[in-house]
C-alpha cells in the first residue's frame, strides 16, 4: 500500500512526479506529499488527494530535476499534514518516502529520543529518516552508507527513496518486502511502486529485489545488497502499454475493467486452449506438471477477491481431477501452523503479486517443501519471483480498487489447469475434455452478450441503491460468485452485504429476511437447482425481494423472482465466469448511484502490502 515515485534526470521532475502519483494514487489515497530537491529540498504535503496537493503547489515554484513522490494509506498515524510523506530528519539531511511497515519503530523511536531526536509526527518513517540521519552524523560516513547500516536495524518492510541533501545528484532507494521498479531511460532514472508511472517514459526497468539498494549517482545506476555486495542488475522489457492504464471513454477504471472482461478472458487462453486439437498448454507449468499430476493434495491460498476464486478453484479441481483441495486465507494459513506435505501443491493467487499475507504464506509453504505455485496478474511482481512456477493472467492493468477482471481471469486460469490435469490424470474422458474446452472459448462472446444488458442492471440499482443491506445466496459453484456479488457491494457503495450458500440461510440469516431486504440468489441451472427454487420461494414466503441470475429461458424462476438477470447458457461449472459480471455492474451502478468513490473507496488499497 502507498505509492511512492522518484525522479532523477535531465527533465523537470515534478509533472513526471504527480502523473506518476495519480497512476499509483489506486494504492493509497489518505495524503499525499512531494519533494523536489533544487540546491535546497523543498517538501509540499497535505491530507487528501494529488489533486489537492496539486492545489497547494499551484503558486509555488516547483523547479527542479531531482523529486520524490508519496501517495499514501495510513498504517501509523492518522491521515493528516503532518503523517503524510515526505518525512525529513530532524537536522534536515535527508528527506525520505516510505511504502511498508518498520515493525520495531517504537524501539527505534525510543532509542533515539534517548540521544535527542524528536518526532513531528506519529510515523515509522520519520524514526527511519532520524535513523539514517543519526548513523550518518555520528559514523561520519555517507549517505549511501548510512542507509545501508540503518536498514540493517530495521525489522518490518519497506519501499524508500531518500533524498541526501548534501550529496546532491543522488537519489537512494531500497527494498524490503514492498515493490519498487526502477526505469531506465536515456540519462534519467524513474523509481515507482510499480511500472504504471514508468511505461511512458521507458520500457527498460529493473525490478528490486528485497535486501537492494539502489544509488543513482551523477547519472550512473548501481545495485548492491544492504551488506555491501555488488550486485549486476537485471534490466527486464516492459510489456505494457500507455493505453492500458487510461480509462479509454469510460467513467471509472471499474466500469471499463467490467467490460475488458471478453478481451481479458480471451487473452488469459491465448496460446494456451486450442479447440481444434483440442488441447490445453501452459507452458509456465510445463516442468513442474508431472508433480501436479501425482499431486495428493492441492492447497489454494489468497486474500479477497483471489481467495474467492480460488473457491471456484476448488470445486473445479475436485471435479475434473479429483484432487482433494483446501482454500486458505493467506492470512490464517500463514499463523496457525499448518500441516504441509512435502508432496503438497500450493497455489498463491494474486491480481498485484504483492498481497503481504500471500507472500508470507508462500515462504512458509517453501521451507515446508511444498511446490509453490503463483496465479498472478501483475508481470514481475514479488509473487511469481518467489513461486516455483506459474501462470500469469493475462487481464492486463487493473486501476480499480475492486477487482473484477482479475477475477474472471484467475478462474479461468485454474479451469485450464483443472482441465488438464483431468485430462492428464484420465479422471476426464476426451468426450468430456472437448467439451468443456469449447464451453471455454465460447465464454468471451457470452460475456459480450451479458454486458450488452447494461441498462437492465442499471434499472434495478435503481430501485435498490438506498437499502441497507442485501444478502447474496448461492449453492455449489455459485457460493464463492455470491461471496464475491456481496464483497464487490460493500466495499464500493458501503452497503452491508453477505454471501451465503443458500442451503445455510434457513440455519440464522433468513431471520434477516423482510420486505426491505434484497436477496441476490444465483439460480443457475446445476444439479442443485430445484433446492434453489425451494430457497427462493423460502424468501418470498418472508416478503423478501428477489433478485435471480438465471439461465436464458428460465420461466420457472421468472414467475417467482421480483427480478432477473439473465445469463447466457454454459457448462455449469465455467458459469461462475458469466454469473459474477451482473454482480459486478449491479455493485457498480448501485455505487455510482450513492455518489462513491468507485475507483477510491473509502479505506481501501489496491495492493495490501501490510500485514
Ligand atoms: O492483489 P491480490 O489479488 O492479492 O489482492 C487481494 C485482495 O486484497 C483483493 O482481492 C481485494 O479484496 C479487492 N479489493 C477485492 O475487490
């Protein structure tokens, strides 16, 4: 979480700055803050947006080649002046911008106020801007120098770029456990959270790696490890391109990432699900596949929106593969001492590959001898570098902090690799194998079909966008699509909402049931679906309000729901792919409605880099 940006070259740094905070702003948003250094360093911050701290700098004279950039999502301190980065050191030599969590910073703190230091704000950073400085003017050494020697107190994660202001062509960055990319461009340097600030300026970038330091010093880059150690860097190719991360005539990042969703779909196949064969390659499995196919136990783990997908994973790989699967949050499997086999698969999904909790869980899943495995949006992020292997979804950039195409193409993702290892394992006959390959590449256009209804699911937002709450009920493959439904309207319109298998309502939740309550019921045809018919009418008998995905054609549901959405006919176990897009525009519309912040909401990040 924060977005943090750097700039040292020959152009005025502060545009390149605060285009590069509104690309990163989707990663915090409570405060925002800039450095510019121009023989002095001059800092500008505010609670609030870029575009106030924009407002605050409009009079000001912002020249200068060398600037640090910081959007932030508040772990010590309110939101407030005073917390948001830039932190300078007490004395003034180093000002500094921080994504992460120094975990020992009140020990820290401590011992400095001790020697004299004292603090203007209630931040981690400012006690490791004090550090630096401390090690600086006591050891009488560099600032290079004492960066490294502080980062070897430091516990906890971090993402820095630091400004010296006595050695003046220089920035320093490093990191730990937070992401940060360097670009590489014609005598300049770009330092960003991740490549969203850079694309437009290079495609050349370093990814760091935890424990790297970073000194751009009179125009020369070099890379070493906190302890000294040389290192060579590894300059990488962005794949990226300036139209991705626009909104291309859409309202909200949302919206457009909700009607990405047949490209997305279709660019997470490509090359990989050939229907004239037919067959299923994925090459980033390729060595590691015959351990998958012996596999005694598959482990899903992830957090949010990955974690829900990775419940449709499961049903899919019991199914096609029969392999027993447990879904984990990343965060409860990480601290209650799990049981892992040597011989267990475990696969971390994430849409950024930076999630803190998916990360820890992947070490410790490592040093158990598992074989990690990473289903992972974002190229070259933390994830796929510490898995063994992986498969990228190709969903390209997603700004918007709820996740929608992530989602869709992480399911589609493990249905090609369920699919295979049915076929692989014999546990799917080649009849069945065909089959559900064509359903597969029939999605994209079912997709079109449901997003050409728009209006439809505009008109219920409508009429529902002042409840308070709404339930969201679903059986089988449609229980992780509920989940889902009730995550994505709650955190953009701040309605409470619950996901429930159906068959779990009349245990509590159906005392809930009035006529003010909406209850969202994913009816789509399966072999439970007269046991959904039964819960509906359950609902009506309570006066609740009825909102059913169903199959075309459906009249049975029809005559009983007070509305519906339709949905294209598929194989029932690849409809989770089609159900979630109504879910996601009625949360959208509903959201936009209530005058929220889709793309920001209140709270939120999109990458939660903390614990
Ligand atoms: O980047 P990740 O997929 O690891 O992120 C996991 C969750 O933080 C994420 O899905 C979150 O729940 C979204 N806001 C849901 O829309």
């Amino acid at each position: 979480m924060c977005g943090i940006v750097g700039y040292i070259g020959k152009r005025q740094a502060y545009p390149i700055i605060i285009k590069g905070l509104k690309r990163l702003e989707y990663r915090g948003y409570d405060s925002a803050g800039v450095a510019i250094l121009n023989g002095e360093t001059r800092i500008f911050k505010c609670k609030g947006k870029v575009s106030d701290l924009e407002e605050l700098t409009k009079k000001e004279d912002m020249t200068g080649f060398i600037g640090i950039g910081h959007t932030r999502w508040a772990t010590h301190g309110e939101p407030n002046d005073v917390n948001a980065h830039p932190h300078a050191s007490m004395n003034g030599h180093f000002v500094i911008i921080h994504n992460g969590i120094i975990e020992n910073y009140s020990r820290l703190k401590q011992r400095l106020e001790d020697r004299g230091y004292i603090f203007k704000s209630e931040t981690d950073t400012e006690v490791l801007a004090n550090l630096i400085e401390y090690i600086y003017m006591k050891g009488n050494v560099s600032a290079e120098i004492a960066v490294r020697l502080a980062l070897t107190k430091v516990i906890g994660a971090y993402g820095i770029i630091v400004i010296c202001k006595d050695e003046k062509e220089q920035l320093i960055a490093a990191r730990k456990g937070s992401p940060l990319v360097i670009g590489i461009g014609d005598g300049e340097y770009f330092f960003a959270s991740d490549a969203t600030p850079i694309v437009e300026y290079t495609h050349s970038v370093i990814y760091m790696n935890d424990n790297n330091v970073a000194v751009i010093k009179n125009n020369d880059l070099s890379l070493k490890t906190i302890h000294n150690d040389t290192l060579t860097p590894e300059v990488h190719t962005l794949d990226l391109d300036i139209g991705e991360i626009e909104k291309g005539g859409f309202d909200h990042f949302m919206l457009k990432e909700i009607f990405e969703q047949s490209r997305s779909i279709l660019d997470t196949m490509r090359g990989r699900v050939v229907s004239d064969n037919p067959e299923i390659t994925l090459g980033g499995l390729y060595h590691v596949m015959p351990r998958l196919i012996e596999a005694k136990r598959i482990i899903i783990i992830g957090c949010g929106t990955s974690w829900h997908a990775g419940l449709v994973g499961e049903y899919l790989f019991e199914e096609f593969a029969r392999i027993p699967v447990e879904v984990e949050y990343a965060s409860e499997f990480r601290y209650r001492n799990p049981v892992i086999f040597k011989d267990d698969v475990v696969i971390a999904i994430s849409q950024s590959g930076e999630t803190a909790d998916t990360l820890a869980a992947i070490k410790l899943a490592k040093e158990a001898g598992a074989l990690v495995l990473g289903i992972c949006n974002v190229v070259g992020s933390s994830i796929p570098r510490e898995t063994h292997a992986g498969v990228y979804t190709h969903a390209g950039p997603e700004i918007g902090v709820a996740s929608t195409k992530a989602f869709t193409a992480q399911v589609t993702v493990l249905a090609m690799i369920a699919m295979h290892l049915g076929d692989k394992r014999g546990t799917l006959t080649k009849e069945e194998y065909t089959a559900l390959i064509k359903h597969l590449t029939e999605i994209p256009n079912k997709v079109d079909k449901i997003l050409s209804k728009n209006e439809e699911y505009k008109e219920i937002a409508a009429l529902y966008k002042n409840s308070n709450n709404f339930l969201y009920l679903g059986r089988g493959y449609y229980f992780p699509v509920a989940l889902e439904g009730a995550l994505k309207l709650k955190e953009i319109s701040y309605i409470h909402a619950e996901g429930y298998p159906a068959a779990e309502m009349k245990h509590g939740p159906i005392a809930l049931i009035d006529e003010k309550m909406p209850v969202v019921v994913i009816a789509v045809k399966d072999n439970t679906y007269d046991k959904i018919v039964s819960n509906i009418q359950e609902v009506k008998a309570r006066k609740g309000i009825v909102i059913a995905i169903v199959n075309e054609g459906d009249t049975v549901i029809k005559s009983m729901a007070d509305h519906i959405m339709e949905i294209p006919n598929s194989d029932f176990a690849l409809a989770p792919l089609l159900a979630v897009i109504p879910l996601q525009l009625l949360s959208y519309y509903i959201a936009v409605m209530r005058g929220c912040n889709v793309d920001q909401p209140r709270n939120l990040a999109k990458s939660v880099t903390v614990e």
